[in-house]
C-alpha cells in the first residue's frame, strides 16, 4: 500500500478526503439525534464550528495551520476553516461561487450573498483572515479580502472582518515566544543574543506558539479591514494587466 501510494498520491488525497467527509457526516447525524442546538459539528466538510452565536471564524492557510488552532482555541468561541491553496480571483472568475471551499465558506457564514445576503443571519462577530507572514500569505489574504469586498460586502462595512497580524520572526526561548514586529526589534533581540525562530508557516509552528497571534485576545493584534470608497483600482489590479502595469508604475 505505501508502495502504490507513493506512486499516486493524488488518489491518496482523495480517499482521506472522503474519509474526512464521511466522519464529519457521522458527527452531524449525532448531533441532530442530541441537542440540536450545539454548533460544536456541522454538515461541512472544512468547517470545524464552535457553539457561540457570537464567536469568531479563524480562516486560515493550510490543514496543518487549522488543526494547530483547532488545538489551541476555545471551542465555545473560535471556529477554523481551513483554506486549501490560494482561491480563485473574485474579480476574474464569472463562477467563484461554484469553488467548492468559497461555497462552502459562505454558507457557513451564514449570510448569503446578492440579493438573498441578510447581515442578521452572520453566524460569527468576528471573521479573522489568519495566513503566513510571506508574500504568498499576503496574497491569499488579499484573494480573501477581494471575494469578501464582491460577495458580501457588508460583511465588511459593518466592521465584522478582520486580518490577524502574524509574525515572520519570534524570540523562541525556552519558555519565552514573543513575536518581532518590527526591524529594531528583530535587530536588539539579535543583539541580545536571543533565541530566534523564523516562522516559515503558521502549520510549522505548534498550538502554544499560534495561540499568541490568534486566539489569545491579551496578545493578538487584529487588524480590521476598512472598505474603500473606491473598489474599481483593487479590481484592476487583479484583472486587468495594463491597468496592473500602469497602478504600479505610479507608486504609493
């Protein structure tokens, strides 16, 4: 077995996930023989849902990055829902919505979206864009931002979504990880002679470590995203080339 999967692993990955799946099945057909009131398991695939109506949904990078946070949050308040590569371009693609992980996504918000969208059902307080702190990262987020800013706008207007600030470097003493932000403070913990990790991935780094940056409310910074007064340049940017060409030959 380990020989022909080896050999192809593509049939590999679908078979863990239609064991995945199917768990998750098993989870929803307890939950509505019990309380059908909890949220701890749901009908989706991706997501791993908390009990609050008032919690917050962590979006992430990778299942790695999703099932360190699922063992460092609160289950009662923090929802994952891990994102499997980069998503398509809201701007460039006429059916994001039959992408299997931006459907499932926003019905799991709860919302829906054009004309069907109601912000009183959202099911989370706060949606949190949690990616590495790379330009890969930095890419995902803005895909997630763009698919948020078209489809369900309001979502951000009204103040619900939030990017989570993540570190590439960190002092990682034996009982000491602390974030660098900044150049001078990567620079005097260097000078220091400190330990330093530098966080390749949000799914390299264990529970403890993630918990700093994103559930731990006393130490996380969130970063809330405003809509423009203007979407029209965000959207040329991702679609058109000349347009591209032409906001970055201008600069900041």
């Amino acid at each position: 077995m380990e020989t022909y999967f080896n050999s192809n692993p593509d049939i590999l990955e679908q078979l863990l996930e239609q064991f995945q799946e199917y768990r998750h099945r098993l989870d929803y057909k307890k939950l509505k023989a019990g309380n059908s009131n909890k949220r701890a398991f749901t009908k989706f695939t991706k997501l791993r849902d908390c009990t609050s109506n008032k919690g917050e949904l962590f979006i992430c990078e990778g299942d790695s990055a999703g099932g360190g946070l699922i063992e460092c949050r609160n289950p009662k308040l923090h929802a994952v829902f891990p994102l499997k590569g980069k998503i398509p371009c809201a701007a460039a693609s006429k059916d994001i919505l039959k992408n299997k992980e931006i459907s499932e996504l926003i019905r799991a918000i709860g919302t829906g979206v054009g004309t069907s969208f109601d912000i009183s059902k959202l099911r989370y307080e706060k949606i949190v864009c949690c990616t590495d702190a790379d330009a890969d990262g930095d890419h995902i987020a803005a895909l997630l931002i763009l698919a948020f800013a078209l489809l369900v706008p309001e979502i951000i207007k009204q103040g619900h979504f939030y990017v989570a600030k993540t570190p590439l470097y960190a002092i990682n003493d034996k009982k000491t990880f602390l974030p660098l932000w900044t150049e001078e403070e990567l620079t005097k913990a260097k000078a220091e002679n400190r330990r330093i990790l530098r966080c390749k991935g949000l799914g390299e780094l264990n529970p403890n470590q993630l918990q700093t940056f994103t559930t731990n409310e006393k130490t996380r910074s969130l970063i809330n995203v405003q809509f423009p007064d203007d979407l029209t340049p965000i959207i040329k940017l991702f679609t058109d080339v000349e347009s591209k060409r032409a906001l970055l030959m201008e600069g900041p």
